[in-house]
C-alpha cells in the first residue's frame, strides 16, 4: 500500500475521505491542504507525511493511480498553481 494511504488508513480515514480529498486535490490543491488539516491526523505524522511527499513526490502519482483517479487532473491543477 502507498506510504500516504497507509498513514490515512493509520488513523481511521475511511475510503470515502481519501477519495474525497484526493478528488480534491484534482480540483484545488489549496483546498486539499485545507482538508488534511481537518482529518484528525496527529501533527507529527503530518510532518511525516509532507516529508515524504517532498523527498519522493511521485508518491502522489501512485496514491492517485492507487485509487484509480486520473493523474492528468493532479498536473493540470498543479499547473494553475505555477506562477
């Protein structure tokens, strides 16, 4: 299981959620930012999390391709974000 997913499951994220905010960062990374913030999840595991994201950001491709979300989305909106 991806390393990001496995943290999700870790703390009784359910399935919908992950998608949830998956799909969400499709749409607005800003507001996913935003939705981590909201799940509960324990600030040094988010650490953990961000950390991992930025030492290995293809973690992210394979969390989306995981859940069987369109990758595209995930640069496309990454792309808006670019100055």
């Amino acid at each position: 299981m991806n390393p990001i997913l496995a943290i999700f499951k870790e703390h009784n994220i359910s399935d919908a959620q992950i998608n949830e905010l998956f799909q969400t960062l499709t749409e607005n990374p800003f507001a996913a930012m935003a939705t981590i913030g909201q799940l509960g999840i324990p600030a040094d595991k988010l650490q953990q999390l961000m950390g991992m994201v930025m030492q290995n950001p293809t973690l992210i491709k394979e969390a989306v391709d995981e859940l069987g979300l369109d990758f595209s989305k995930v640069e496309a909106a990454k792309a808006q974000l670019q100055p």
